[in-house]
C-alpha cells in the first residue's frame, strides 16, 4: 500500500539509531529485505506471530509479512520553518508519509551533546511542534491569499472558496495559538478539504521515548518517561519506550543469540516489534492472509475495508471484477489443520460485495474481468 511513517525529533536524541535498528531488522526477513528505495527509506515486515504459525502449518515456498516504509529524517533545529539547518530538506520529505513518529530523548550521556544544552522531552517536543506549526502557518496562509481571490467571484466556484476561507481562517487562528490541526477538533469533511495541503501537523503521531540500557526495568520511576507518557496522554496519542541504542545491538546479533540476549537485558521481545506494531495501528491497519502452498501472506488493509477493496490490496483486477470471498477464521485453520477440514466443519463462508472483513480473515477472492 505504500504507506510510510517518517521518524522526526531533535539532533542527537536516537532518531537515527532507531531507523538502522529497523533497517538491520528489515534485512533479517528473507523476504523483505531492507530496501533502499531512497536514501533513508527503509521497508521494514510487520511481526505477525498468526502468520507465523499458518506458515509452520502449511510449509508454503514463501512466507510474506505485510510492511510498512519508515523514514528517517535530517534532525530538526529551531527556525527549521524558515530553512535554518536542514530545515526545508526536512519539511520536504515529511509531507510525503502517512504519520509521524517522534523521538524523545529520555537518557542522560555527556558524550552525547543535546543541542538544547539538557534532557527534556516537553521541551523538545514544543521545539518539534512550534516548527511544524509554523510551517503549516506558511501553507495555510499561501493558500488563504488564492482562495480569498476566488471568492470574490460569483456562482458555485465562490460560495465553496468562501466555505474553504472560512476553514483556512480557523485553521490559521489554532496554528497561531500552536495548535497542530489534528488537536483543532475538525471534522472529517474538513479535513478531506484540507487534504491536499498535506499539513504537517494534521498527520497522527506515535511517540518513542528513548531510554539507555540502565534504565530498562525502571521506565516507571524515570521522569523523563512519565514526561512523555503525559504528552501523549494529552494528545490521546501511544508511547513506545525502547532503548535505541540495545536495538540497534540486537539486530546485529544472529537470530539464534538475540532470545538469550533479550533475556539478559529484561525484554520479552524486541521493542522495535511494538514500534512496528504501534506504527501499523496508527494508521488504522488491519491484516488479512491468503494461505497455500505456494505463498503465505499477510495483506495490509484499512479498517472497515468491505470485501472488493481489499482484494483489490492484490490487484486491481481482483476489485474490478469481484464475484464473491472464501472466508474462514485463521483460528479455525490452525485448530484443525487444513482448509479442507474447516470446510467440511462448515466454518468457511462465502462473502459478497457488502462484507467487511475482520482483521485476522484467511481469504480467496473469485473474480471475473
């Protein structure tokens, strides 16, 4: 689909550590090595234990998990909006990805110097946001100078140019007070207006709080966590802590030494895993399986996707001449063994147009162009 998340935050907070810890995880899946499409663009497989096991089940040629793109970002300064650093490099490519995903720096380290001269993540965040914001102020008032022009004309083209203003104003008045448009309340027509302005700030955020080895364990008694925690709390936004810098670490182990080493360090799993997991769910994904002995694969969708869309996930064909879905529970494959034993269980269904499929469908599509 396509779909990529860009990693944003201040110089030297782990932000780029990050990003090669998911490269080196990218280029562990057989199937989905790290791709270089650009520089700093990395795909990256989402971790799907119920794919994993249909596969140990089926023994197909292939196994294929769904991914997602991520983006590693040049570190943003303060007057990035007006070009300081690499301030226009930065906001160019960020309003290209779907969501963002922003650093926090959680850890002290003398050899590590914080451009702001300390640790806080509040702070940083507000550097972040204010930058964004008035970037965003600069686009917005762009386009207002257009439409104010517009409309002044007469018939249908004025009255929604005067509809567009009026958004355009209030946009501008919570840009100016340094609210991100996705805190201004908006409806979801509004938003579809704004769409094509690719506001930096209307994009959904996951936040990463970045902690040292030493402070695995003890997230809960670390203030510059709770720090962050609080901050998403306030967006209605999701936190991941993680220690960077051990990621990166493990994905330079061999597979075999990485679960005596997460054990060592106190982790059940890689953090880049929730990251993962967490950057899939902020944009409202879902995962449906085809399952033979060809291929296993998960097929990324978006919630509340009816039956031809996602098939058309596969092809464009597969959406254009839809006919009708197999469906069966992926639970059900597991708990009986074959397709053809959850048929004969009656548990396969058969599905048409208006079908939305759940999260976790094992599916066929039959179709006709």
């Amino acid at each position: 689909m396509g779909l990529s998340i860009g990693i944003v935050g201040l110089p030297n907070v782990g932000k780029s550590t990050l990003f090669n810890a998911l490269s080196a995880a990218g280029a562990q899946a057989a199937n989905y090595p790290f791709c270089t499409i650009e520089p700093n663009v990395g795909v990256v497989p989402v971790p799907d234990a119920r794919l994993d096991q249909l596969s140990a089940l089926v023994m197909p040629k292939q196994t294929l998990h769904a991914t997602l793109e991520f983006l590693d970002i040049a570190g943003l300064v303060r007057g990035a909006s007006k070009g300081e650093g690499l301030g226009n490099q930065f906001l160019a490519n960020i309003r290209q990805v779907d969501a963002v995903l922003h650093v926090l720096r959680c850890f002290e380290d003398p050899n590590v110097v914080h451009v702001e001269g300390g640790i806080d993540p509040s702070r940083d965040h507000d550097v972040v946001d204010t930058e964004l914001c008035l970037k965003d102020l600069d686009t917005v008032d762009k386009r207002r100078e257009r439409t104010q022009k517009t409309a002044k004309a007469g018939g249908k083209a004025g009255e929604e140019a005067k509809l567009e203003l009026a958004l355009l104003e209030r946009v501008k008045a919570g840009l100016d007070a340094a609210r991100p448009v996705r805190a201004q309340g908006l409806t979801h027509e509004e938003r579809v207006r704004l769409r094509d302005l690719f506001l930096l700030t209307d994009k959904p955020v996951l936040y990463v709080a970045n902690i040292s080895e030493a402070q695995l364990g003890r997230e809960e008694q670390e203030k510059h966590v709770q720090a962050v925690r609080k901050i998403a709390a306030d967006e209605h936004a999701e936190v991941v802590v993680l220690a960077a810098a051990i990621e990166a670490e493990i994905q330079q182990l061999p597979p075999e030494e990485r679960p005596a080493f997460l054990e060592s360090v106190g982790l059940s799993e890689p953090g880049l895993h929730k990251v993962v997991r967490a950057g899939y769910a902020l944009l409202g994904l879902q995962t449906y399986f085809t399952v033979g002995e060809d291929e296993c694969r998960a097929w990324t969708f978006h919630r509340g996707a009816k039956a031809p869309e996602a098939a058309g996930v596969i092809h464009s064909d597969f959406e254009r001449g839809f006919i009708k879905a197999e469906v069966f529970d992926w639970k059900d494959l597991l708990k009986y063994g074959s397709e053809a034993a959850v048929r004969e269980k009656g548990l396969l269904r058969v599905e048409g147009r208006e079908y939305v499929v759940q999260d976790g469908d094992c599916m066929h599509f039959r179709f006709n162009v």
